[in-house]
C-alpha cells in the first residue's frame, strides 16, 4: 500500500491521478500481451493433448474444463487478495500460479502422467483468471464514461501474445521435440514463461496499486463533502445481475464451441497448422475490436452492446449447419463471430460490474463474479465432447446459439436499471 505522502500527492492532483491512470493503463497492456501468449497455449492444444494421451475423443473437452474449474477457483482468491492487498499483489501472484501450472503440464507429457496433468490444468487455470482480472486494474481510477474504453485497452493488447501463440505451435512443438519432450507440450513452454513475465511486469512497475490510491481519493472527497459517504458502499444488484448473466452466458456458449473445433478440425483432416490459423483469427476477434467495443458500450450503452453479443454468439453458432462442415472458410467466418461475440459480452458486462460495484467492495465482488464465469467455461467444455460425439459439431454450435439469445430477455427486464447505471 502507498505511503499517506504518496496518496496524498494523487489525492491533491486531478493532473497526477490522470498520469498514474495511464501509467497504470501502460502496465497492464504490457503485461497483457504475454498473459495473452500463455492463454492461447492451452486454447490451442489443450484439447488435443488429452485426446492422444486419454485416448479418446469424449474427453477432450477435459483439459478446457480443468484449467477454466482451476481458473474459477483462483479468480475468487485473486479478487480476495488484490481487495487486501492491491492489484498488484493479487495479479502477479496468479500469473505466477499460471506459470507453475503450465511447467506442470510439460513435465505431465513427458512423463504420461495422467493425474499430474489434471492437477496441473487446474493450476494454469490461476494465469486464465488473472489474465481477465487484470481487465479491471484499469477501471479504478476511470470515469464511468472510460470505465468500458479502460477494460477495452487492456483487452486489445492480448490481442498481440493470444494471436501469435496459436500461429507458435508448429515452432513450439518442433523445439519441443528438439529437447525431446512431446510436440503438443510445446506451446505450454511457452505459456509458463509468459505467465511467468506478465507476473515480474506487475510486481515491479504496478506502483503505486491504483486501488488503493481510488480508494484514498474517495475518502478524501467523502471528508470533504463533496460526495455521501454512502456513496462508499453503495452497490446496484440489479445491474450486478445482467452483467454477471451476459458474462457468464457468453463465455459457456464460447468456450463450448470453441473447445471442440481443434478435434473437429482434426476428424475433417485438417493438419495442426489449419487448427493454429482458426484459433488465432478466433483469438484475435475476441480481444483485437476490444477498442472499438468499448467506445461503442460507453456511448450507446451497456444494455445494446449485450444484446449485439447474443445476436453475434447466434449467428455463430447457426453458420456451420448452413455451410459445408468441413470447410475452412465457414470456420473462419464461425469461430470470427464466435470471439466478437464474447467480446460485446465481456466488456458490456464488465462495464456494468463497474458500474454497479463499489471501492469498498469491488475487487471482491469481480473476483466472485468471474469465479462463476470460469465455472460457465469449464461446464461449457467438460459437456461440449460429450455433446460432440454422441450427436455432431454442428448440433453443439447451433445449441451454444440458441442459448444466447437468453442474454437479451435479460437485458429487457433490466432496461430501467441499466439506464441509471450507465449514468451513474
């Protein structure tokens, strides 16, 4: 935590807060870039591992759910510590936890070792969570009209290291098999040393902790008059309700359908380097328009932008029963409009967590929220091989498609109250 003479520098200047935001901005972008390497490994080549070591094409929706379970888990402790502790804590000590995971799963294919690379998956699970709680270190000090811009910047830096780690594979799994480790581990080389430097990034230049210095600037204001101190613990349920329902939706309509492309991919006969170019247009479509998405939510709205991602996730989901299912490019355009979906969703609902939270209780309830949207994830790709072999690929699109349209009743029923929480 800052020193008083630190905060009070912050406090005193609305010209240092606004430095110490991009500042803070400028940090987290940096660290984004290799946290978006280390979550496109398993994205990639997570579901194919399982396949050849488990022998079977029912469980590889098992590495997407263990490490999404693993990410669940972690997002709770990361929120709980970074409100005690600060963002900067909370963060790099996830990546860190990722980074150990990843070198698990390496050692788990060298060995075969089944059981070491479930526990492992659960334990990169920790670099997913903080790579999308680090979305919200940027929010402590933006206004409510750059709270959905601000999760939007550090989103589009993913952008960098989540599509140049799917378009790695080849080059991973050919060093991998240089130094006589499976080729398929390869890219988790990769993840664990890109955790592992998104973790050094934050613990070293994530100074001072933007929370705790939001929080000092509110109890100025509040002993100043200037604004109730209610204000301090006021929270809006009802706008904490849709942007916990559009964010959990999107991302088990998501991962659901992602997870089982590779395999899908693979049964169609298409080679390791095809499955790395769908992955990482799809990669690149949820976080490359974050910019754009979150321009658009702070000037149309929260509420619009969640509806435009249940439409985008439906027209996802439908494009592979009208078009060739082994084609390439009905792939592209599908697992495209896969990301951009989940992209409306995720910065709409992020914004509306913002917005209805308070300093004094933030941290903890994103982390808590995000817990439940690692647990839509794993559900989502524990269950999608299952769907995928006892029906087809394309029956499990078309479901995950249909179910988003649920976002949008949803957003209906919450009209009244998105309105006065956009404004808030």
């Amino acid at each position: 935590m800052p020193h008083k003479a630190e905060q009070s520098a912050y406090i005193e200047s609305s010209e240092k807060q606004m430095e110490l935001y991009r500042r803070t901005l400028i940090i987290v972008v940096i660290s984004q870039i290799f946290g978006g390497a280390g979550l496109a490994a398993g994205i990639t080549v997570g579901a194919l591992l399982a396949q050849e070591m488990l022998g079977s094409n029912s469980f590889a929706g098992v590495p997407v759910a263990l490490f999404t379970l693993g990410s669940a888990g972690s997002a709770f402790i990361v929120g709980r510590i970074s409100q005690r502790f600060g963002r900067r804590i909370g963060l790099a000590g996830g990546f860190f936890a990722g980074a150990l995971g990843a070198a698990g799963v390496v050692i788990a294919a060298i060995t075969s070792h089944v059981y070491l690379l479930f526990a492992s998956l659960l334990i990169y699970g920790a670099g997913t969570a903080t790579n999308l709680q680090a979305r919200y270190a940027g929010t402590d000090l933006a206004g409510s009209t750059q709270r959905a811009t601000a999760v939007s910047i550090a989103m589009v830096a993913t952008t960098l290291g989540a599509v140049a780690g799917p378009n790695l594979v080849n080059v991973m799994g050919d060093f991998a098999e240089a130094i006589g480790i499976p080729s398929l581990a390869g890219p988790f080389i990769l993840a664990s040393f890109a955790y592992f430097l998104a973790g050094l990034i934050l613990l070293f230049f994530l100074r001072p902790d933007p929370l705790f210095v939001a929080r000092a600037i509110t109890s100025e204001r509040v002993e100043a008059n200037q604004i109730k101190e209610k204000a301090l613990e006021k929270t809006n349920s009802k706008g904490i309700a849709v942007g916990f329902t559009v964010m959990v939706l999107s991302q088990f309509v998501m991962v659901a359908i992602m997870t089982m492309t590779p395999v899908h991919m693979e049964n169609h006969g298409h080679d390791l380097s095809r499955v790395g170019l769908v992955i990482g247009i799809h990669v690149g479509a949820m976080y490359l328009p974050s910019l754009i998405t979150g321009i658009l939510v702070d000037k149309f709205g929260r509420g619009t932008m969640a509806v435009a991602s249940g439409i985008t996730l439906l027209f996802a989901g439908a494009l592979p029963a009208i078009a060739p299912s082994d084609s390439l490019v009905t792939l592209i355009f599908s697992l495209a409009l896969l990301g951009l979906g989940w992209n409306f969703g995720l910065i709409s609902g992020t914004a509306l967590i913002v917005d209805a939270t308070s300093l004094a209780t933030r941290a903890k309830t994103q982390g808590a929220v995000d817990v439940f949207i690692a647990l839509s994830g794993a559900l989502g790709g524990g269950i999608s091989g299952i769907i995928a072999a006892q029906t087809s690929y394309t029956t499990l699109s078309i479901a995950g498609g249909m179910i988003s349209l649920l976002i949008i009743p949803m957003v209906v029923w919450s009209r009244s109250s998105l309105k006065s929480v956009a404004g808030s």
